[in-house]
C-alpha cells in the first residue's frame, strides 16, 4: 500500500456517499425456466420510489451489490435504483447449469427483473464482468432497456479457438481457491491506481467477501461464452460507456475502445486519476452519467 501521503483526498460529496449505510439486503424468489425456478433466489440493495424509473445495477467478478453504495446513495430519491448480488454471489442462488453461458445469466436477470414488478424498460448498468451481462441482456431483450451504462467494461474471451478457451477455463478452475482466498490489499493494488483514497482501497477489499467458489467459478466460464463487441453492435438503445484511464484490469485500449467502435452512437466518458472502479472511485461523476443516460432515452 502507498504512503499515506500519496492518497488523493476524497471530493466532499463523494464521501459522503461512500459514507452512507448501505441499504439493508432484501431477497427475492425468481421464476423463469432457465433456472430452477421454485428455489431460486437472488439478494439485492435497493433504494428510492418503488414506482420511479428504475436504474438496475450489475456488479463486477470480484465485488457485490455493494460497490453501488455510492448509487444507491447518491441518485435521485424518484429513482428505483436496483443493485443485485449476481447468481452465485451472497445471499444468491447459483445458476443451476454447471457451465452457463452469458445467455444464461441474462435470462436469470430477465427473471429478477421481472420478479421485482419493473415492468417498465429500465437503464441498466454493468461494471467489468457485469457489463458482459448487461450487454447480453440488452442485445437478448432490447424491448426491455431504455439505456446502457457500461463501466470498466470487458470484451470477454468467446472469440478464442475451442482449444485455447478449454485451456484456459482448465487453468481458471483448478486456481480457483488460491483465487478466493488472495490477499486483499493485492486485490486493491490491481484494481486501483496508486494514489487511490484509503476510504475506497477499504470498500474494495470488502467487497471480496460476497464471492463464493462455484459463483466464481460459474462467472468465468461465462466469459468464455460471448464477445462483447458483437452483441453491443446490436443495441440501439443509448449507450454510455465509462472508463478509467489508469484501469490496469481492463485497459480502456483493448476492452473499451472496441466497445465503443462497435457502436458508434456511444458516449464514451474517460475519467483521469481513476482505475478500474469508476463507481466507487468517483461516485458523484458516475451519478452523472446514469443520470444523463436517463434523460437521454426519456
């Protein structure tokens, strides 16, 4: 960890999100034939007017529906804002197929989403590997989603010959528990610049403790299933797309820029001094552009 003399102060405001009690974690049962539906349930935070539009929030591999305390905080009070612990993450069921596909996470949102009563299209938001399933669903459900907010947004593996994916999934699975268990502050230094304030680098080694084993595992086989940029190319929906110029998990050159060519109506939002954790980085400045992404489809 850097000196503490190295850390960027927080914006006021944007501590005062990342200060705020999260809300309380409440369950729902899900029905949808891709999964097993009379046992199925999935945790969530959940904040504002239960009949305002709805933002619905998708976490990264390694985080859970905490990382989004700064939206869950920070939007507006007539906004439904929704953050969901994924399939396999907490309190939530894991899918009940041994390898699923990024179609499959996608139905089991389509199946949250509907278990909530949002029977309005909503804007959907999706951070690093929740961005995969953000993208699918869009491209799955386009009827169903006003605008797109992507956030250190991943291209994923589909597009590897068989060999090299079977290869690498192998890989991936027997490192599984040495994964699991990786020291904290390693996690923060990958995932955070340097000069990254101490209150964020604390909330992002939190948020490893939502992961379990067969939901990771689940997760990055799914990555191997899609290609990111083929399916964003049929979205017609308003797309944002939010990056960190020091991200060094997901270097905005090789994961957003080729999200951001394949549909050329997209703002893109280059943030500096940020890594790849946008959300809880610049909470304020996320708010921002959700909100913008709003009024853009309104």
């Amino acid at each position: 960890m850097q000196p503490e003399s190295k850390a960027r102060p927080l914006l006021p405001e944007d501590e005062r999100l990342l200060r705020t009690a999260l809300p309380p974690l409440a369950q729902v049962e899900l029905g949808s034939a891709r999964q097993d539906a009379a046992s199925a349930k999935m945790s969530y935070r959940a904040a504002g007017r239960r009949d305002g539009d709805a933002v619905v929030m998708l976490h990264g591999l390694g985080s859970s529906s905490a990382g989004y305390r700064g939206q869950l905080a920070g939007l507006p009070p007539d906004v439904r804002a929704v953050a969901w612990d994924a399939p396999g993450f907490g309190a939530s069921d894991p899918l009940p197929m041994p390898s699923p596909t990024a179609d499959d996470f996608a139905h089991a949102l389509h199946a949250f989403i509907q278990a909530l009563g949002l029977t309005r299209t909503v804007t959907l938001v999706g951070s690093s590997w929740g961005s995969v399933i953000a993208t699918t669903y869009a491209s799955l459900f386009p009827g169903h989603v006003s605008a797109l907010v992507l956030m250190a947004p991943n291209v994923a593996r589909g597009t590897l010959p068989a060999d090299q994916r079977a290869t690498m999934l192998e890989g991936l699975h027997a490192s599984a528990e040495k994964t699991l268990a990786e020291n904290r502050s390693e996690v923060a230094r990958r995932l955070l610049p340097p000069d990254a304030p101490h209150l964020v680098r604390e909330l992002v080694m939190q948020l490893r403790d939502a992961m379990t084993l067969k939901g990771w595992m689940q997760a990055v086989t799914m990555l191997l299933s899609v290609h990111t940029p083929d399916r964003l190319a049929t979205v017609r929906c308003p797309v944002s797309i939010v990056v960190g110029r020091e991200d060094r998990l997901a270097p905005p050159s090789l994961h957003a820029v080729p999200l951001r060519d394949s549909v050329p109506h997209a703002s893109f939002h280059e943030i500096p001094h940020c890594g790849h954790m946008p959300k809880l980085e610049y909470p304020s400045h996320v708010n921002g552009v959700i909100l913008s992404a709003m009024r853009a489809s309104a």
